[in-house]
C-alpha cells in the first residue's frame, strides 16, 4: 500500500512525531495511529477570570468508568440549562453566559466532556461524550434546554437522539457531521485515501454504526426540541453553511447571523449572549401562557 504522510514540511508535537514515525515503519498499524491522533484533543484551561466564575458554582465530579468527570453545579432551583462547550475547549468557554442566567432565575450546569479541561482521560468522541452528558442528567436531572458551541451542539444532538427529552436548544457554531472533522484532520496530516478509509473503518467498528449517521441536521429530523443557531458568517473553523444545513433539516429551528465574529469571539458578543437567553426565556413565557389559557377554559 502506498503510503503519503505529507506534501508539505510541518511540524507535529514529538509525541505526535513519535506515533506518525512508528506508522511510517509499520504501514500496517498506520489506520490505527491515525483513529489514536484523531481522538486525541488538545487538552486546554480556563483563564484566571473564568476560573472566578466558575469557582462561584459547585464544583462536583462523578465516575465514567475509569475517568472522573468534571462538572460545576448552580443550583438555585430555577429551570435547568445545561452549557455544553467545543472539541479541545473547557467548561470555562461558556461562563460569560452564566452571571446573566443566573439573573434570570435559571440553574445551571457545565461540564468538561471526557479528556477535556478537569476531566480525565486522554482520549475523547463524539459518543463517548454523548454518554458522559446522558450520565449527567441521571445525576441532576434532564434539563429545560441546552446552551452549547461547537462540537457540543453534535454532542447535546446525539443525546437526544438517544432518548434525552430536551425543549429547547441553542448551538452557536454547530458543526453538520463528524465527518468533515475526519476530513479537515486528514487533509491537515497530510494523509492519503488508503489510511482515510483505514481509519473510517476502524473508527465504524468501535462504535458499531456508519459515521454517516453522526449529522446534526439529519438526526435533528426526528427531534420536537425546538432550536436556535448562532453562527458568524465569518467562521473559519466550522463554516456558516453548516449551520444553515442544520437548520434547514430540523422540525423546529431558526437562524440568527452574525459577522467579523468568527468562532470563539462569538461567546463573547453581548448581543449574542442575550439573543441566546431570550430565545430559552421565550420557550417559557409561551408555556405559562399556554397554561393560563387552559386554566380560564377550564373556568378556574
């Protein structure tokens, strides 16, 4: 099998090195290098501003396995939202969105998904941290609607789609299918067809399911969560027209754009944060009307 590691000269971490130049004397092992590198994240911390924030909830933790979790925990017995963050991010991506929604009454959790932030392990997957945020709510319960960037929009999607009932959601930068990250990898490793499919292969068979079914958009079709997109027409990292493709599939969604904000100084945009919160507020607003309607029928 012909074997192309890489057109241009680029520099990889050594341990990175390391695994590329084992695979490089042993061809045959090289769909597995490739499945270890490509579920590997690049661990990362709060800042000391968003360690402050943090530290104002309760920082709690609970077996998945042999991985210990990470999660903090607002619990002032409000409506519950969840704050779900991205692929090589930390649960401190999203504390921007906590002081105000704690304003609001509600009660919130955030979490670090497996080999992310606090939380241990050194790998990481869309499924697993599926299952991670499944647990989660069997600890401290389902919530009224979940808040999430990035990869964590895939995430929050692929637990509903396995049972978790959720009425609302926002996904600032939601990405459409795992496989464009497999793409984007393997063009960014300079890897050729052969270990791709390697790779895809070996990646089907430990999770027993074609990678086509990871889509946001079509997994959405099934879903009555009714949702909200943000996304900036700017985006370099996960492309405006992937969040279009989400919404345009799922029963119940709409799109707000923004521009120059590009994909992580969009949680930091005022507007942003306050158009999200309204858009969950407003999913409760239309709920107590609805009951207040059925009550005056009612004659009561």
């Amino acid at each position: 099998m012909e074997l192309e590691i890489s057109t241009n000269v680029r520099s990889f971490p050594n341990q990175v090195q390391r695994k590329l130049d084992f695979a490089k004397r042993r061809p045959e092992f090289f769909g597995a290098v490739a499945e270890n590198l490509f579920f590997t994240p690049t661990r990362s911390f709060p800042s000391r501003k968003e360690k402050d924030v943090l530290a104002t909830g309760m920082e709690k933790t609970f077996q998945m396995g042999n991985r210990e979790i990470h999660y903090w925990h607002w619990d002032q017995g409000g409506e519950l939202i969840f704050l779900i963050h991205g692929w090589n991010g930390h649960s401190g991506n999203l504390t921007r969105f906590v002081e105000p929604l704690l304003a609001g009454g509600y009660s919130i959790v955030s979490f670090d998904i497996p080999g992310h932030g606090a939380s241990q392990g050194r790998y990481s997957s869309l499924p697993l941290s599926a299952r991670a945020l499944t647990q989660l709510t069997q600890i401290i319960g389902v919530p009224y609607a979940f808040l999430t960037h990035s990869f964590g929009g895939a995430i929050a999607t692929l637990a509903m789609e396995t049972g978790l009932e959720v009425k609302r959601a926002v996904y600032i930068a939601p990405p459409l299918q795992l496989e464009d990250f497999r793409y984007e990898f393997c063009n960014y490793m300079n890897f050729d067809f052969n270990i791709m499919e390697s790779m895809r292969v070996r990646i089907e068979k430990r999770f027993n399911f074609s990678l086509k079914r990871l889509n946001t958009a079509e997994l959405g079709k099934n879903l009555n969560t009714k949702l909200l997109v943000i996304h900036d027409k700017d985006d370099t990292e996960v492309p405006y027209s992937k969040g279009e493709e989400v919404v345009k599939s799922w029963k119940s969604a709409e799109l707000i754009s923004t521009e120059g904000l590009g994909h992580k100084m969009i949680l930091r945009s005022p507007d942003v944060i306050e158009k999200a919160i309204r858009f969950i507020k407003e999913g409760l607003v239309s709920s107590d009307s609805g009951l207040l309607q059925r009550i005056s029928a009612l004659g009561v």
